[in-house]
C-alpha cells in the first residue's frame, strides 16, 4: 500500500494516469490523506480501477484541496496588496512560496500562510489586519498568529527558533539575504531559502514530525531552481547550519521514492534499506506535522529532552512567550503568577480533551524514544 501510494504520487507529478487497482481502500485514502498528498494523485486515480465509492470519497476531499488552494491564494493576493499599499516590507515563505514551484498550485497543501516581516511593523501589522477582517488567534516570540474566513496567517518576526543550537544561530540574520521582487515585496536568496526549507523540516522532524510531502517539498524547491543555487554557498550554509548530512538524506529520499533526481546529490552517497525503511515507516506514520492518527507527537520532544522539561514548557512558557500571550503583562509584570494561573485554567477547563491527549501520549513516549533517538542520529539531527 506504501508503496501503491510513492507510485501513484510520481505519476501525479508527471501529469499520468495510474493504470492499476489500488489494494485495500479504506486504508489507502487515510494514508495519502495524513501524507498531504491528496492533491497530486487525485487526478492520475483510474475511476475504472476503483470503487465508485472511494473515487467520490478522493474526489471530495481533492476539491476540498482545490477550494482551499483558491481561497488562499487569494488571501495571499489580499495581503501582498495590504502591505504593498501600506509600505511594508514582507516576504512570504514556505507553502505560500512553493505552491508556484509544483505543476499546479493545488498540488501543495497549506496549512498556514507564513510572513516574514521587520520586527518594527508588528504594530502597524495588528491595527492594519483588525481593520480588514483579520482576528488575532495567538501570539508568541516567534510569530503572531491571525485567522481570516477561517484560513490562518503567521506573521513572523524570526525565523530562528530551533531546538538545534548551531542551526539557530545560522538563521538569526534572515533580512541579510532579502532580495527585492517588486514593491515592498521581498524574497530570500535562493541558496538561503532552500537551506531554510531544510531547517524547517529538521525542527518539525525534532517537535513533532512529518509526512511525506514535506519531504517532497525539498527536492521539488532545488530542482526548480537549480541553475540559481550557488553550490559554493550551499555548502558553506549547509555546514554552517549542520544540515549536510540530512540534506543528502532528502535528497536520496526523494530519488528513490519519487524519481527525482538531483545534481546537489552525492553521486556516491547511498542510504542503506534499514536506514531508509525506518524513515519512511515515521513520515508515513506521522503524517503531516505530526497528526497521523496512529502517531505519538509528543515521542519526538523527548528524545533530547526529559518528560519533565517538555511538560514544564507547556506549562510555563518563558516570559517572552507569556507577554506576547497576555499583552498586559509588559505594563504590570509583577502579576506573571496571575498570568499562568490563567493559561492553567484555560488548558484545563476551555482545552480540556486537547490537554489531556498530550498528556497521555506525553505519558506513553517512552516505549518510541529509543526507536526515535535512532532515526534522528540516521538523520544527521
């Protein structure tokens, strides 16, 4: 079935049709569902090869990828027109970028519509956004999160945040590498985003996991802008950033999986098949950010930490955090206490069946720690 679904993906990619059965429905439409991939195989599925009822079951959740694609795209129109006409320099990263590098725009799913904008306009950002509809969901050191007609928009100040030291410290400086487009509308060097794309796999991998697609993504970016990548460069940032080994796993990944080739692959690197039956048992497993069904996410955050200090986290969130949380708190920070007796009764008593679900996969992580710390050392992470 796995492999049913690397088949069907490569022919989607190619604009094909698929011309076999697909083996135990029910099963398939959940795992191409958790893996993000919906969008590029609907249209290769042979309806003579299916059920009439799977096909209407993929057909409806395709448009639901289609209706979502159109309905962000436009939000992304919308806001490059606001902060155009508002003269606010912004750069649109991850999904909203490689949505035009796929064959068509509905092949890549999106969650969030990310942004990366200079820290001094978050104010301007917030009082334009409330008057155009948006509603602020959360905020926090990295990003302000705000929803419009029920799509999610991150407004990033950093791109920074990692639980990799070193890789941290190479993303600390990301307006170095801004280049103009048109406008106030900006975009990273190629080189750079691409080993920013890495990085934020990495940290996902290490949080809370993926699914296939994110991988895909990696291999979709580099062939797209192959004549624009620097080699030189790339090699200096990925091992500025200790991302080298992983990004030679990715790639070799997507040969294998997907018939991709890649010129920035080692001609000579080879993963062995445990080593690649274990990272496509955890993507296929952890589905995309994590939310396979049959996945622990909170496994991932143990591995290079105790219980207690992910516990800690949820719960105490450093003050940062709580002053973007509860805005307050900057004026009178003497009522810190007050603020997390607030956040404890909200995941308590507003978050109850959320709280207590992390609670008892955080409860069940230690049987898939060693397991994990395994893959992740394979990794490179």
């Amino acid at each position: 079935m796995i492999q049913t679904l690397l088949n069907l993906t490569k022919y989607g990619l190619k604009n094909e049709t698929y011309p076999f059965s697909i083996d135990n429905e029910k099963e398939f439409l959940k795992l191409a569902y958790e893996s993000g991939l919906i969008g590029i195989i609907f249209e290769s599925v042979d309806s003579s090869k299916v059920s009439a009822s799977f096909y209407q079951a993929l057909q409806s959740l395709f448009y639901n990828f289609i209706g979502k694609d159109n309905a962000q795209l436009a939000l992304i129109d919308k806001i490059d027109k606001l902060f155009n006409d508002h003269e606010i320099k912004h750069t649109f990263l991850k999904g909203a970028h490689l949505k035009q590098l796929y064959p068509k725009s509905y092949y890549r799913g999106m969650g969030d519509i990310d942004c990366l904008v200079d820290k001094k306009d978050i104010k301007k950002i917030g009082k334009l956004f409330r008057e155009n509809g948006f509603k602020v969901s959360s905020k926090s050191e990295e990003h302000d999160v705000y929803s419009f007609k029920g799509n999610m928009v991150e407004i990033h100040r950093t791109i920074s945040h990692s639980l990799n030291k070193k890789t941290e410290a190479f993303f600390k400086n990301p307006e170095a590498y801004l280049i103009p487009i048109k406008d106030y509308k900006y975009r990273l060097d190629y080189t750079y985003e691409g080993v920013y794309l890495l990085h934020h796999l990495s940290k996902h991998i290490l949080s809370s996991g993926i699914g296939l697609r994110s991988l895909l993504d990696i291999s979709i970016f580099f062939k797209h802008y192959e004549k624009e990548i620097d080699l030189n460069k790339l090699t200096d940032y990925l091992l500025s950033s200790g991302l080298d080994k992983f990004f030679e796993i990715v790639l070799y990944f997507n040969q294998v999986s997907f018939d991709i080739t890649s010129p920035f692959l080692d001609k000579d690197f080879k993963l062995n098949e445990q080593a690649y039956t274990n990272l496509l048992n955890y993507l296929i497993t952890s589905g995309i950010h994590g939310k396979g069904v049959d996945f622990n996410a909170m496994a991932p955050r143990t591995v290079h930490e105790s219980k207690v200090k992910v516990l800690l986290r949820v719960l105490l969130p450093n003050w940062g955090n709580m002053k973007m949380m509860y805005p307050w708190l900057k004026y009178i920070p003497i009522l810190l206490p007050i603020a997390y007796l607030l956040r404890w009764f909200k995941l308590v008593f507003l978050r109850t069946k959320n709280s207590f679900r992390k609670l008892s996969k955080l409860s069940k992580s230690k049987q898939d720690k060693e397991e994990l710390k395994k893959l992740f050392n394979e990794l490179g992470l």
